[in-house]
C-alpha cells in the first residue's frame, strides 16, 4: 500500500518505469492528486476507487492522464458510495461502503507536517505581491502566520484563500466552511481573525497528533 502516491510516484520523476518492477501483482495506490502521480505508474492500475462528490471527475483524470478514454458518468449518492471503475470498462459501479466501526480522526501528518510540494503549497505573497513565503505543510503555515504583517494576513484572507487552500488542498470541507465564516466576518480585525484561524487548524490538527496510538 502505498499511501501519498503522488509525492512517493510523482509525475516529475523520470525513472518511475525503471524503478517499478514489471509486474504488480498486489498493490494500492492512494492519493487525492491522481495528475501528480507518474503516469507509468498509473498505467500499471487496474481498478481505481474513487469517493465524494467529485469521483467521476477524479476517474476522468486518471483517465486523462495515462491517455485512454475516460468511461461514462454514473449518478451515485456520494455520502454512502464509491465508485468502483475497472479501467477499460465502459462505466463505473456505483457500491455502497461499508462504514468503518471505528471513528476517523484527522490526526494524519501528511498535511500537518509532510511536504506538499511547491505546486500544492500555499504562497503567503501579499496586496503588491512583494512576497512568496511558501508553507508547504499546516505547521509551517501556521508559523509564517504568525510572523506576517497585518496587511498581508487579511490580504489572503479577505480573498478566502485560506479556506480555498484548506478546501482544494487540505481537502478538508468542515476546516475550509469554518474558515470561509471567518474570512466572511468583516468584523474581525487582523489579530482576532488570525487567532481564529490558529485555533481551527490547530483543533482539527496537531492536538490529535500529540496522542499516542495504542
């Protein structure tokens, strides 16, 4: 299983072919950027698991990507099904998901403290764009929050880059609705709004982390 494919398989690597044996006979690639993994290691997927609102999309980027035509969209309710795609079939299934009997938490570090790449960084740049501090994980972008001055902060969030950066990146839709409520209160000076932000990243993230797993 290999999770975060697209950092550990990225499209930029060019030895992908040779470093991927000939045969894979059991394997899972996971990842929510399916265009940023090699394409010569997509081309080796057999079946792709796609799941929210937007799985048909995410099938049509595989598809996309390792150059084969992408199959018919199907209809499904996205909260209690996934769609279930054998590559060069005409359409995917859609099949119902059994829950998990143990509660989610959020407390993965890949977003908390990975590297997400320049591409999927979020760039504090500021009004005049006389800035590029980039924050490739949620710790790093809470610390050069932080340290920021107040026009830049509000910047950013006044044109809700923050909740489209935790939304389209992060893919974290509660994190990103609570963040648009806060861009959206224009009663918030800069010092009050950042605090907020801090706070909701920091619940949703790193005290999590800090509990150990039996």
């Amino acid at each position: 299983m290999i999770d975060e494919a697209h950092h550990l398989l990225p499209a930029a690597r060019a030895d992908v072919s040779q470093a991927l044996p000939e045969e894979i006979t059991a394997a899972v690639f996971i990842t929510v950027h399916p265009e940023s993994v090699s394409a010569d290691a997509l081309k080796t997927v057999q079946t792709v698991i796609a799941l929210g609102d937007k799985a048909n999309e995410t099938v049509a980027v595989f598809c996309k990507t390792i150059g084969v035509r992408a199959p018919e969209r199907v209809d499904f309710t996205a909260a209690d099904e996934v769609l279930f795609w054998t590559v060069g079939s005409n359409a995917p299934q859609a099949v119902r998901a059994e829950r998990p009997r143990q509660a989610h938490k959020r407390h993965t570090r890949k977003y908390a403290e990975g590297d997400l790449g320049p591409d999927l960084s979020f760039y504090f740049r500021g009004p005049n764009q006389a800035l590029n501090l980039r924050a490739q994980n949620l710790m790093i972008f809470l610390q050069i929050a932080d340290g920021i001055d107040d026009a830049t902060w509000e910047h950013h969030l006044r044109a809700g880059d923050y909740s489209a950066w935790f939304r389209n990146v992060i893919k974290d839709d509660d994190m990103a609705e609570e963040a648009a409520e806060i861009e959206a209160d224009e009663s918030l000076g800069a010092g009050e709004s950042r605090k907020r932000v801090r706070e909701l990243v920091s619940r949703r993230y790193t005290a999590p982390a800090e509990v150990k797993e039996a």
